[in-house]
C-alpha cells in the first residue's frame, strides 16, 4: 500500500539550512496525476501548509510565511520528495508532515513526520 515517510529533521540554529526528504513506497512520485506537499504543526498550533509541486508542469506553491527561503522538489531517483528550508527561524519550529495526492481521484497519503528545532 501507499506509505510516505519523512526523514531529515533535527535541531538548527537560527539562519541555518535543513533538507528533509520524504520518501515514498506503492506509487511513483514523478507520476503526472500527482501532487506532492509539505506541511507543518508547530508546537500547540493547528498544523498548516508550506509547500506544494504540482502534478503537471513543476508548478510550485508556497505559504507567504516561507517564500523565498524553502524551496520544493521532486526526486525521482529516491521516488520521493525534498524540502530545503534555508534562513531558518525559530518559527519555523515544527513537525513536519510530507503529503502525496491527487486531483483526480480520492488518492491521498500522509507521512508520520519529522520534527525540526530551530533553536541557538
């Protein structure tokens, strides 16, 4: 069956860089029909959405709150996703949850997260 699982989280200090990867297993990532996406919940906070690529064209989506500094793709060769989160913040303190999806069924799966601390 469909799995996703992240991996790549740890502690960072603030203005410091971080890729986490997620890595996915019973479906193909590069697939046309599907979107990957990355989403967070910081501590206490209901979890929210940082980034998207989409299924058709590497359009990419990004919450305001992360724009300029993370940046999403796809990775064939590991069959899965990455983000690369640079300038981190102490903000951007959470667990980080990786999604796989379609628009054009009711395809959807989540990874069990990763936690990033940014933190001196």
């Amino acid at each position: 069956q469909a799995r996703l699982e992240e991996s790549g989280g740890g502690l960072v200090q603030p203005g410091g860089s971080l890729r986490l990867s997620c890595a996915a297993s019973g479906f193909t990532v590069s697939s046309h029909v599907i979107t990957m996406s990355w989403h967070r919940q910081p501590p206490g906070k209901e979890r929210e959405f940082v980034a998207a690529i989409g299924s058709v064209g590497d359009i990419r989506k990004y919450a305001d709150s992360v724009k300029g500094r993370f940046t999403i793709s796809k990775d064939s060769a590991m069959n899965g996703a990455n983000l690369q989160m640079n300038s981190l913040k102490p903000e951007d303190t959470a667990v980080y949850y990786c999604k796989a999806s379609s628009r054009y069924s009711d395809f959807e799966v989540w990874g069990q997260g990763t936690l990033v601390t940014v933190s001196s």
